[in-house]
C-alpha cells in the first residue's frame, strides 16, 4: 500500500488517500476511512517516470489522479499493476556525482565549440553564399533604417562628394573586388548618431558620414579608410555577423523547442548589420588588407592611424570620455594604429599578437619600433 493524495476529477481539491493493486492488477485508491475513491483497471492507468525525488503520479482515465512521494513504492505498484517501471536508470545516472560533473563538462566544451567555432565556420560558409539579391535588400532595409533614425541626407558640396567619389574609386581599383564591386553613399548624421564614421554594407555599399570628411588632413587618410571598408566587403565580415547572430538563437531554439526567437529576426537584422561591431580578427584582417592595397598604390599606412587617433579624439572629449576595455570585441584604437605605423614597413608578423599584449607581452614592433 502507498500513501500519497488522491485529486478528484478534473479538480485541485485532494484528500489524503492510499493506493493498492488489487485482484485482476485494478488499481485501487481508499480514504485514511476505508472508502473507494477509485477503481481503475491497470492498463487504464498513466504514470510519470521516476526522477530524483519528484512526486510520482498516477493518472486516471476521468481525469483524476493519485500522487505519492514514495518513489519505491510507486515502482512496487506499478509492478503488482503488470506495468513496465521506467526512469531507474535515468534516476540512477542523476545521483552520480561522477556522471554529473561529467556531464556539465561535456556540455561546456560542447557549447564552447559551438560558440567559438561551429557558428562562426558556419557564419562564413552561409555568408560566402548569399545570393546578391538578399545582400542588396539587406543592405536598402538597413539604410532605411538609418535614414529615419541616424542618419540624413548628406550636406557636404558637390566639390567635395566628387574628390571623395574620386578617391574611393582609385582605391577600388586596387581592391579586390574592382570598381564595379563598391558604391560610396554620403550621409548626415544626426546628432546622438553614428558620429565620424564609415561603414560598410552587405551589398558593397559603404556609407562616409559628413563629419568624417572636415577630420581628413590628407588624402591617404580617407583611402585607407575606404582600403579597410571595402576589405569588409570582400570577405563579407557583415554578412558573417549576421548569420552568427541569427544561428544562435535558432540554434538555442532547436535546442529548447522554442521558435518565437527564429521569429523575431527578421525585424531586427538591420539593428545587427548597423550596430555590431566587427570581431577582433575581422577589424585585424580589414586592416592588414587596407594597408597593403595603400602600400599597392605607393601610399603610407600610418596615414590611416592618424586619421583614427583624430576621430577618437573628437568622439572622446572631456565631458564624453571613452572608457577603454580590454575585454571589448573591438581592437584598442593605441594597439590598432602602432599595428599599421609598422605596416608602413611591410606585413606585420602572423605570429604578433598586438591585441592581446597580456598574452604575449608588447613588442616594440606593436607600438611602431623598428630596427635600423
């Protein structure tokens, strides 16, 4: 005999109540008095599987139901009742502290690879093959976006829109992708937006806000801020961010059976393309390449560093100081700009890790030192 709580049909009221397999495997349920609440026959009958100490319960065909904190017990009844006893090796495998931590430690490592490795493999596989139809809506959705939030239409003279076009396009020509893959589109921005900025889109549109262009003090300083944009372009780093962004949640959905994440995408894609920065190693590859297509066309990639050490000096006043972090995605604007002062002479080494100078310590080569 079990003891437990007998819940009448459909109902939330109980009362304290014993349960039994009686002749024919009927399971048989009684008040502390004597009196039967129920007689079900044990094929009739539902029960949960045993987990921890959880309450087992027993399920009746009119929608009343027997629960019982005797886990043993409940697996004795279930067996008079001819019935198969689920959930002792789960139960089993639960109270193993070995297994457990076990366990948790393959999850971990499971959820590190599929952070650190297998989103952003797969980000880069399905970015390389997104038809350029889906990039250039990505790309209209988001400029919209920006128009009615940030960003506004351009105010700088046509003189100055034709010597920049003419600047992007002789840079285009040493690009990868070529003139034809690369559009320069001029904006305002409002005040509380993007500030001094370019960025590019999936398509290859790159956007060059008004107040980037009074903070240029030499040509080579806007080309290799277009070198750096377009080599985002070339290896779809936006893309990338998107799709990773995206994975995750559909992923966690996958996981979890809840799809209202899957849902919710769409709508913000242009937020991600827009307001995501670009990953250490993103920003650390667009910078090498801008720097070698500047070194291609005769020109000095310390020309690029200056102009970034003058837009964070104008972002970063007084009264608006910027907070550096060393655990930001984004590459310290001092590390970045010693990396490409010493680009001027040549590559910088593979093996030179200027981002990350607590693992390697600072070369002298990352804050712009060379040998003579």
């Amino acid at each position: 005999m079990v003891e437990g709580r007998y819940f009448y049909p459909n109902a939330t009221h109980f009362v304290e109540a014993r349960a039994e397999a009686g002749e024919g495997r009927v399971l048989r349920i009684a008040d502390g008095a004597g009196a039967v609440l129920a007689e079900v026959p044990g094929k009739a009958v539902r029960a949960t599987a045993r987990l921890a100490s959880l309450p087992r319960r027993f399920d009746l065909p009119d929608g009343a139901r027997f629960d019982t904190p005797d886990n043993d017990g409940a697996d004795a009844l279930l067996r008079a009742l001819g019935k198969t006893v689920s959930g002792r090796i789960t139960d089993r495998l639960e109270r193993a502290w070995p297994v457990v931590i076990l366990s948790l430690v393959i999850t971990l490592a499971a959820g590190y690879y599929l952070l650190v490795q297998a989103i952003p493999a797969a980000s880069e596989w399905l970015a390389r093959r997104t038809p350029p139809a889906v990039a250039h809506i990505m790309t209209e959705q988001t400029l919209m976006a920006l128009d009615r939030f940030a960003l506004g239409p351009t105010k700088l003279s046509a003189a100055d829109q034709a010597r920049a076009t003419k600047l992007f396009q002789d840079v285009a020509a040493h690009s990868r992708g070529g003139q034809g893959a690369y559009r320069l589109v001029f904006r305002h921005d409002k005040p509380g937006g993007v500030g001094p900025n370019a960025f590019a889109l999936p398509d290859g549109t790159i956007v060059m806000t008004d107040s980037l262009w009074p903070l240029v003090k030499d040509d080579s300083e806007i080309e290799g801020v277009f070198a750096h944009e377009m080599s985002h372009v070339d290896h779809a780093h936006g893309l990338q961010r998107i799709y990773a962004a995206s994975l995750f949640p559909a992923i966690l959905a996958l996981v979890t059976g809840d799809v209202s994440n899957v849902s919710q995408m769409t709508a913000v894609l242009p937020g991600i393309i827009a307001q995501s920065a670009y990953s250490r190693s993103f920003e650390t590859q667009a910078d090498d390449d801008g720097a070698a297509t500047l070194r291609r066309m005769g020109l000095k990639p310390s020309h690029m560093a200056d102009l970034l050490e003058r837009i964070e000096k104008s972002v970063c006043k007084k009264d608006h100081p910027c907070v550096k972090s060393w655990l930001g995605d984004h590459p310290d604007t001092d590390l970045r700009a010693a990396r490409l002062r010493h680009e001027d002479i040549g590559p910088i080494d593979d093996h030179l890790n200027c981002w990350e100078p607590w693992k390697t310590g600072i070369s002298l080569r990352c804050l712009g030192f060379t040998a003579n």
